[in-house]
C-alpha cells in the first residue's frame, strides 16, 4: 500500500477533492443504509482520479486537459442474489438513491448459490496491507508539461532531415486514490500515481512514408526516461522502417520484439483466467500440472514489486495476493481466479480479481549477454516482428492471426524492413516452441519479458 493517507479533511494538498477520511465515511454509509434495507451483505468503493495531459504537434501546442473523475459504487447481495450500482454524486440523498438501485436490481436478479463476498479467511487483513511506494504526484504545469513534449518531438526531428512530420508527442501526470470495504471484514485502499512522456514521428515522403512511436511510462516521474531520449528513439525506429517490402509467403522462425513479445504472456493468461475457463472457452481447459509452455520457460508473480505497474496488496475483492510461480519448467502451477471463477471451477480463489500482478516471464536457457543482437543471432534466417495489428487469436482454439511489420533477418543480420504481412500459427504450438527469451527484458504494463523467439510461425506475404 502507498505511503499516502490523505488528510482528514477535504479537499487535500495532492490534488484530490476528497480525503481517505471522507471516502471511508462514505463507503461506510453506503453498507449501513444496505443493511438498514435488509441486504444480508454488502461492499462499496469510493474513488477519484484527476491528472493533466498535455499534446504538442510539430512544435506548436495543440491541447491542455485537466481530467477529474469520481465514483462510488454499491453492491448489495439479498442471499445469493446480487445487485450493483454506481454514481458520481456523493451527496448523502444520491448515495441512498444508488444503494436503493443495486438494492432493487438484487431483488429482481435470478438466484446464483455462487455469488457472494470472499470468504473471510482469503481477506487480506490491516497488517498485510504492505507499502508499496505507488503514489509520486508530479507537481508539473500545463507551461512544464508542454516544453517537456516539445523537446521530446523536437529530439525526434532533429535526429534526421527524413523525419518529416509528426503524429504528436504528449506528457501525462495522473493520480488516484480509492477506498473500499464490505460486510466481511474488508477495509483498505491507497493512491496511485502514472505518468508518461510519448512521441509518434513519421519518417520518409509521398509513398514511401513509415510512422513508429515510443513512450516511457512511471509511477515516478523521476525515473521517466529523458524527452531528448524518448525522442531519438521514436525517430530511429521511423527510419530504420523506410523502404519497407512485401516479402513471399513462408515458414519460418519468429523474433516477437520484447515490447510486443508480453503480448504472447498477456495470450496465456486470458486462456487460464477463470472466466475463459469457466464458460469453456479457452484451449488451455484442464491443464494445471501440465506442460503449456516449452520446459526451460518460468513465469513469476509478485504483486508487491516497490512502484510495480501490477502491485497492489490486496485485489479488487479485498482478497490477500501472494508472490508465486504461475509456470514452472513450462508446466502451468496456478491459474488467475476470482472468488467466483473459483468457485464455479470448485477451486480457491488466487486473488486476481481485476487481473493479474506484475508477470515476469524468463528462460532458465537466457545469458546476460542475450541482448537483441544476440536474438538475431538466434534467429539466424527468418523474421523480427517489431508491431502487431489487429486482434486475431481465438482463445477457444488458440488459432492465431495477425498483421505484423518488422524486418526480414538473414544470416543473424537485418536484411531489409517489410511490411503488409500476416503471421498465423496456433498459441499453444507457439508457446512450446519459443526457444529462447532475450537478457532485453521490457516492462509494458504489468508483463516483463525479453524478446521471444518462437521455432516456426507461417508467414503470409505477396
């Protein structure tokens, strides 16, 4: 949990309108009036959110937005019946009028023996809540934020004379804060912080144009990269696309770019979430103890990374989260379950509900000189996939198909840029050949891994 406990009294010196205390009254009052009404349990959540986003484009101030948002939201469980509603109105008549709306819709809500609050030996008790170093407000104008893009898309330019336009750069500080509880004994909540500096500049003229983007994204914005940085690299990938080609359908090996690579960690995690599972809609059904990825492949858990983009103490249910192996030696040790995936599999929760926790994917064959050069060497002849289109893998079959541009590599060296093709294969082929992950880990969101290289995908081309 952050450091950060608002004042007790509202508005409070971060930028919020509202202090812990007054959300904890609030939270507090919404399951008092359910219980009044006759619910049999309850749980409620208040929260706010507020932050500047700032874009320039080609050097010259495009916009300025102050976002601020709230929202309290209500569920009432009348036995095994559950109804939920929310509001931004936190007036003492609106929460009443909401409580009485989740408090109506579980009356008419068909029976589900499921449905309920977390079993109170799952909750995450006072003393587990951890800190976790999440909250870093960034005290920056709209004056600061604009010069910061404009030197990152400035840097962009200046790396080349073929960078000749510009999507856009931007620089975001966002905060929030939250509270919830619920009748099982559940009380918590901290603030987080998220800001990012990013830039979009296109290389080249006429027909032969290419446009790349790059960003760096921190809980702190001390530990974001430099704009000049963020910039040269965004205008380098540009370039190093221009003079892209088709190439002819084949088979072969495939490179997946670390950035895009978490994608393929982000695919085995929607096959073994408990609703994919539940409903019977995954290609990964029944496996736990068995092998879903090649053996020298582990992925860990830990949602108590200081500042991690996936920490959190507790999840969205107030269930304690726990550090763990979710694949060992490529043999799958754990799902991702809520209370009632867990209960609809006549499992226990593993406290994900809202999602998994600052995933790390290695290979126990990865050296530390592994770097991208290395991969290529790796991949010796075949394709290095730098940015994936569309969203075409079907988790009940785990086919999957999707555009992709990158460069064509021969030898273990870059031979030339392509674009316009499409990889296919299947995820769970796809999973048990990846023969080798890169020293070039790369955090997006709350996935890390290095760059991937999977045995053989097909490649559709001209």
């Amino acid at each position: 949990m952050s450091t950060y406990t608002p004042p007790h009294d509202a508005p409070t010196d971060h930028g919020f309108s509202h202090s812990r205390a007054f959300f904890e009254e609030l939270v507090d009052s919404a399951i008092q009036h359910a219980k009044r009404l006759g619910a049999t349990n309850a749980s409620a959540e208040a929260s706010e959110g507020c932050g500047l986003s700032v874009s320039v484009r080609k050097g010259e101030l495009e916009t300025v937005e102050r976002n601020r948002d709230k929202s309290l939201g209500v569920t009432v469980y009348l036995g095994t019946r559950r109804g939920n509603a929310s509001t931004s109105d936190f007036s003492p008549n609106a929460v009443k009028q909401t409580v009485q709306a989740a408090y109506d819709i579980a009356r008419f809500t068909a029976e589900d023996p499921l449905a309920g609050l977390p079993d109170e030996a799952d909750i995450a008790t006072a003393a587990e809540h951890r800190e976790l170093d999440l909250f870093h407000p960034w005290a920056i104008d709209s004056a600061r934020a604009a010069e910061l893009a404009m030197a990152c898309e400035a840097a962009a330019f200046a790396t080349s004379k073929r960078i000749t336009n510009s999507e856009g750069a931007g620089v975001s500080a966002q905060q929030s804060h939250f509270f919830s509880a619920h009748t099982h004994g559940f009380r918590g909540g901290y603030a987080t912080s998220r800001h990012s500096i990013s830039v979009a500049p296109i290389a080249g003229k006429g027909r032969d144009m290419q446009r790349d983007a790059w960003y760096s994204s921190m809980r702190h914005a001390d530990e974001l990269a430099l704009p000049e940085a963020v910039g040269r690299y965004a205008a380098q990938r540009a370039l190093s696309r221009l003079k892209a080609r088709k190439i002819a359908t084949v088979e072969c090996p495939v490179l997946f770019e670390s950035p895009v690579a978490t994608g393929l960690l982000g695919g085995l995690v929607q096959a073994v979430s408990g609703g994919a599972l539940y409903r019977k809609s995954s290609f990964l059904l029944d496996s736990l103890g068995k092998p879903v990825m090649a053996k020298h492949l582990d992925i860990l858990e830990d949602p108590f990374v200081p500042r991690g983009k996936g920490s959190s103490p507790f999840d969205s249910e107030g269930v304690r989260t726990s550090a763990r192996k979710v694949v060992d030696a490529g043999t799958l040790e754990g799902y991702f379950l809520s209370t009632y995936s867990a209960r609809k599999l006549g499992m226990k929760t593993t406290g994900n509900a809202g999602g998994s926790h600052n995933l790390t994917l290695t290979s126990r064959r990865t050296k530390r000189g592994d770097d991208l050069a290395a991969m290529l060497q790796k991949l010796g002849t075949g394709l290095f996939v730098i940015e994936l289109m569309g969203q075409g893998v079907n988790y009940v079959t785990g086919d999957y198909s999707r555009g992709a541009s990158g460069f064509w590599v021969e030898n273990g060296e870059i031979a030339y840029p392509v674009e316009e093709i499409t990889i296919a294969g299947n995820l769970r082929d796809m999973l048990m050949g990846i023969t080798a992950v890169g020293a070039d880990a790369y955090n997006h969101g709350a996935k890390t891994t290095g760059s991937i290289l999977v045995n053989r995908m097909k490649v559709a081309g001209s």
